[in-house]
C-alpha cells in the first residue's frame, strides 16, 4: 500500500498524488517541477531524508517525519517510503471494529437527519485534515468522530492534541471514541469509551452505551440542606452551584445529539488539569447562567440582541474544588476572546500619564459616596441573578435570564454615565460599586 499523500517540506503544502494537480490548481505544473526536482536530487546522489517530501498520510499524523521519493509506475505517480518502518505504519488494516462503528455512526446520523462520510478530507488553506467520520450536523456544525480502539497499539495517539486544535480551529468538534480505560482517562480530549465488543455487535441495531465520558450536571443551592460541601468555603455561601456526575448514554444519541448541538463538549480546569466531557446544551446553558455576573453576560441565546450588551463570553474563571465546575469558555466551536471586562466600547481611552495622577487622587474620595441611585440598580441586578440561579425550568430562566441581562445593561450605563460626567476611573467606580452592595459592612 502506497502513501498518496506528501509534504513538501519547503513549500509547506500537502500534494495528493491521486489527483492531477495535485489538489493545488493554483499552481500550474506543481508536479513537473517537484518530479524533476526530486529525479535531479536522485542523480546528484543527495540521500531521501535531505529532500524535499515527507509522508503525508499516517505518518505525518503521528507525529513522524517520513522521507519520500517520487517514481512513475506504469503511467501512475507513486511516493514510495524511504524506511521500511515507515511503510508498514500503511499497512495496519482497519479492525472490522473500526469499520463497524464508522458504519455505525454514519446509519445513526443518517436516521436522525444528517448526512456524513467516513476518511474524510477537508481542506484548510493549503493542507488538509483527515477526519474518520465527519458527520454534518445542524447550523453548519460539524462533528469529527475518531475511533481508536484496544486492537491499536498507543502510536495511534501521536499527536491527538495537535489533530484535536486542528480540527477546532477549523470549525470540526473533534469526538473521539475508544474502548480502552486508559485512554477515555487521558485529558487531551473530550474522549468516550464503550466496552470493548466484537465487530457483529457493535454493526448490530442494538444497545450500545457510551460508559464514560458523558456528565449531567447536578445543580444545587448552597444551603444547610445540601449534600455537597460549598466549594468556595466551609459555610453556606446561599448561591447556586454545579456538580457533574457520570452518566450512561447511547451512542447512536450521543452521534445525533452531538450533530444536533444538544450535546456539548465543556472543559474546565481544576487545579492544574483541565477536564473534558461532555454535556446537555441545556447544562452547559445553566451553567453559563451560574458562572456569569453582571460585567460577564452570558451569550444571547435565541432572544434579540440586547443593544449595548457586552456580547463577549464570560471569561474563565479557574475552579479551585474539583466538584465544581466552571463554565466552558474555549468550546471548539466557538471562537475565544479575549479575557475582558464589557466597558462599552465609546469609553475613552486610558488618561495620559500627566493627568492620571490627579484623577488617581480623585477616585480615592470620589467613590466613596456613590449615589444611591447606581446602588440600587446594582442591588437589582444582584437579585436578578440570584434568583435565575435558583430557577429550575428552562423556559422560567430564559424569561429571568432577560430580565437580569436588562438589569445589568442598566446599572452598565448608569455606571458609565456616572464616572463619565465625575470624571472617574469606570473600572473602579464599578469594582467599589460591586464591593458596597455585596459586604456593605465594609
Ligand atoms: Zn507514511
Ligand atoms: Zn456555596
């Protein structure tokens, strides 16, 4: 079996020998000059591995720099190993597991809707990326199913991180599956795991579980009747909080609610590890609804925009107890922003240094006494957010959900007006705004 795809080193680019120009019909005559170049190293005696081409196929994926030269067989292009370890890294044939669950996932996406192939290639500028399964899901979303199963040995998972930020940057949600333990437990992505079955069963219509890998995400109110300790301190903090636990799905649902986008990848960081599972899109929106506040707004969701609303997600915050979660911030799909706070985008820039030391003075006294009118407003925004904290039902949170993003929009302005018309630093009005409303004895 021959490697059909190459990299060309110097060029940077990727050339897929199966077609005529190479996949690059931006540059003419691509394979006249790269096969003349390499018969000329050829002749000149200058050894594979000092040339221009690389494996672009399997070797390239995990991580391996495999040298390559070009012939002509019979009529056709070829692209021939230099190491024979190389060429067998080619020859490893897919496990009929493997193959029954690429059909598998294709008849579970077909019967929910959406279409999909399998050994798909997507093109990204001048390279590609392989995908095994690429299920096309609804709103233009796209899920990259890789199945790496026990019959591999670990050189499969060369190179996952890279593959997996890839694939994200470039508008796939990777999902990978496998029914080995000791993968499902990496974190480098959001992995599945099903027990380890036979070909026939796992082509067969019947139950097939996903045993790990999904969370629902139990919410709480931090009162003296919880279960859980509060993860912010050893008494009742009276707010809401999240705990995920592992939960069993199918995995023809898991593959059409993935598509469907009700099924989503979070990750959150505890302590030095990040974690990754994945979720209801009706748990990672409560979720969102816990981790924002009222400079951090949660993304609108299917409501009109609200104008003058910071559209930035909230930003990620680190969790400091592993029983808690934090909000899903850089999801594959969508794109990170930068940490900010949501000051509206009219407000002046900085003050000159010159200036900046008589306003410094200034926002010492000025915030001290802060109008009771913007202390309201932030008391209303406050309760706003407590109480869709602690609401149940999806459609009750939307309805409150806007109610406390009009709150907070409110108490915004008011803030920026203020320190606009006083003169005053914004952030600091805000910071010593939020400081009397939640410990007003200090
Ligand atoms: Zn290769
Ligand atoms: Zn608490």
């Amino acid at each position: 079996m021959l490697a059909n795809v190459v990299w060309h080193k110097n060029f940077r680019i990727l050339l897929d020998l199966t077609r005529d120009d190479l996949d690059h019909p931006e540059f003419p005559g691509l394979w006249d000059l790269i096969y003349t170049a390499d018969r000329f190293y050829g002749r000149r005696g200058v050894p594979v591995s000092e040339r221009d081409l690389q494996c672009g196929g399997v070797c390239r994926d995990m991580g391996v720099e495999a040298p390559m030269h070009l012939r002509m067989r019979g009529g056709r292009r070829e692209a021939v190993h230099e190491r024979r370890e190389d060429e067998e890294r080619h020859s490893v044939p897919m496990s009929d597991e493997h193959k029954a669950y690429q059909e598998r996932i294709l008849r579970a996406a077909h019967e929910g809707g959406f279409g999909g192939d399998s050994e798909v290639r997507t093109r990204v500028g001048r390279t590609w990326i392989q995908t095994d399964t690429l299920v096309e899901g609804a709103d233009g979303r796209r899920i990259g199913w890789e199945v790496q199963l026990s019959t591999i040995d670990e050189r499969g998972l060369r190179g996952v991180r890279a593959r997996v930020g890839k694939a994200a940057k470039n508008g796939i949600t990777p999902a990978w599956h496998t029914d080995r333990a000791a993968y499902a437990q990496r974190n480098d992505t959001h992995w599945t795991r099903s027990d380890r079955l036979p070909a026939h069963l796992i082509a067969r219509n019947g139950d097939l579980r996903i045993v790990s890998g999904f969370r629902a995400l139990d919410f709480w109110h931090c009162d003296t009747s919880a279960l859980y300790p509060c993860p912010h301190g050893i008494r009742r903090c009276g707010k809401a909080h999240a705990t995920p636990t592992p939960r069993d799905v199918f995995f023809d649902d898991m593959v059409r609610q993935t598509a469907a986008g009700t099924i989503v990848p979070i990750q959150f960081r505890a302590g030095s590890t990040v974690h990754r599972y994945w979720v209801t899109s009706a748990d990672r929106d409560r979720l969102d609804d816990l981790d924002s506040d009222d400079t951090r707004l949660p993304p609108e969701r299917d409501t009109a925009p609200a104008t003058g609303a910071s559209r930035n997600r909230p930003t990620c915050r680190p969790a400091t107890d592993p029983l808690t979660v934090h909000a899903p911030h850089d999801l594959p799909y969508v794109p990170a922003l930068p940490t900010q706070s949501a000051a509206p985008a009219i407000e002046s820039a900085p003050p000159a240094t010159a200036q900046h030391a008589s306003r410094a003075h200034q926002v010492s006294d000025g915030t001290i006494g802060l109008p009771s009118e913007l202390i309201m407003l932030q008391q209303a925004a406050e309760d706003a957010h407590l109480k869709l904290q602690h609401l149940d039902d999806h459609h009750d949170r939307d309805l409150q959900r806007r109610v406390w993003r009009e709150a907070a929009e409110a108490v915004q302005a008011a803030v920026t007006h203020y320190a606009r018309t006083k003169r005053l630093n914004r952030h600091e009005v805000e910071a010593r705004l939020r400081q009397l409303v939640r410990n007003p004895t200090q």
